[in-house]
C-alpha cells in the first residue's frame, strides 16, 4: 500500500487551509470628509435654530435678590429685559449698565442667565455713611463719596454732615482743599468708624481738613482730627471707649497719645 504523497506530508504539517476574510470596500477619503462635513453643518444648524428659532429657549422670568431699599419690581421695571427674546441673544452688559444709569442706589449689578428660561439680576446697594440735609431733605452719601439718592426721611444710624468752616481756617481750608475735598474726607471719616460707634454717631462736624470731631449719643464727643489714620484712630477710639465707658469726650486726633476726660 502507497504512502502519502510530498504533498500530503505538507498539507498535514501545516494543518487546514486558513478561511480568507472578506475585506469590505473602503470609501474614499474625499467622501467621508463630505460626509463629516455634512454632518457637522447639520448640527450646528440644528443648534443655532435650538438657541435663536426654537420657543424652548426663550427668556420667560426675571428675578431679582440682594435689595434692601429698592423694591424687586422697580428693578425689573429698570432693566427692561426682552420677555420673549432668545435667552441666548439677551445683552447683559446693557442690562448691567441700564440698571446703573436709571438706579444710582445701585452700585454694582450681576446679571445671569438661568437656563433654559429666566434671567438673574444679583444687586449690591450702596450704603449710606453720612447725609447731607438739604432743603428739609437728605442726600445719602456713599463710602465713595457718590451721593446717590435724596430721601425725605433721615434713615437710622447714618450721622448728618455739619460742614462749618471756622473764621480763622476757613480761607485757608477752603482755598487749599476746596469744600469737596472737606466731604470727602467728611465721607472718609465716617466710613472708617467702628461698626457700634457708627450706630451712635449723631453729626460729623468738620470746621477744616484737620478738624474733624463727632458728636455721638448721649451727649458724648470725639476729637478726630484728619482723616488720615482712620483705621488706627477707630482701633484708639474702641479701646479707649471700652477702658473708659462713662467718659463724656475722646481724643484720638493723635492716635499714638490717646486721651479721655469727664464722666
């Protein structure tokens, strides 16, 4: 009986012929380009019609935080914000800067986009430090010397401005500093008074650039001299309230020779 052929014995070591896979046609890269770009196109259409065309996302509420004085409506009403406009299209930054103009009680506005339908208007009011009676009136002064608003009603807690330039220094005073010059540092004054000696402040009386004193609750007075040193003059003036509570009248003019005198 014949062996296996050459052929045979080759077949056997090798083992099964291997299947050939079946290779897909490729498309041109020309093509696939075509088509990514297309597909591209299509997207960004669909979400630029989403944002601008789409009545999903278009501005319905606004809402308001952060007032104390000003009332949410007299916000809204300031901003007049497009109700019904894509929220996407809406200007913040002329919100922001429609806000600043018609309500100068504000001093700082963040305006927010809530999606998918509101927006967020965050107000920062100024506060007053010291008023300025006019007319039976009373002009509320900022810590940055801004007068913002003219109230009626004196509001509780901010001291009023006495700005009485005395004879001898008022040509001088006035002259080389200039009655702003004299508020502001009115206004600087005031703002570097502690927290509980602010509440009890009752006048700021400014008689030149150097003389600057309050008359507080109770009858009590302060010598503060400039406004320069404020923060270690309010310090000065804390301790020494504290060491000497009936004391009926402080010197911190010079806040390195603290004094206190009547009780």
């Amino acid at each position: 009986m014949a062996g296996p052929t050459t052929a045979e014995r080759q077949q056997k070591k090798s083992g099964p012929p291997r299947p050939q896979r079946i290779r897909r046609p490729r498309l041109p890269r020309s093509r696939t380009v075509i088509i990514v770009s297309v597909l591209v196109v299509l997207l960004g259409a669909g979400a630029v019609w989403l944002l601008y065309g789409s009545q999903w996302l278009r501005l319905e509420t606004v809402k308001t935080s952060g007032t104390r004085v000003l009332t949410p409506e007299e916000v809204r009403e300031a901003a007049d914000a497009p109700v019904g406009a894509p929220l996407i299209s809406v200007d913040t930054d002329a919100l922001e800067d429609r806000l600043r103009s018609k309500l100068p009680r504000i001093d700082s506005v963040d305006v927010v986009r809530s999606w998918p339908h509101g927006i967020g208007l965050k107000v920062t009011e100024r506060k007053p430090v010291l008023l300025i009676e006019k007319g039976g009136k009373f002009v509320e002064v900022d810590a940055k010397g801004v007068r913002f608003a003219t109230v009626g009603r004196a509001p509780g807690g901010v001291p009023k401005l006495e700005l009485r330039v005395d004879r001898d220094s008022a040509a001088a005073s006035l002259r080389r500093f200039g009655t702003d010059r004299l508020l502001r540092e009115a206004v600087r004054v005031a703002g570097d008074l502690p927290e509980a000696v602010a509440r009890d402040t009752r006048n700021v009386k400014v008689r030149s650039y150097d003389s600057i004193s309050l008359e507080l609750k109770g009858g009590r007075t302060v010598d503060w001299g400039s406004g320069e040193k404020g923060r270690s003059k309010a310090t000065t003036l804390a301790a020494l309230m504290k060491a000497a509570p009936k004391a009926r009248h402080f010197d911190v003019s010079v806040p390195t020779a603290p004094a206190s005198s009547g009780s």
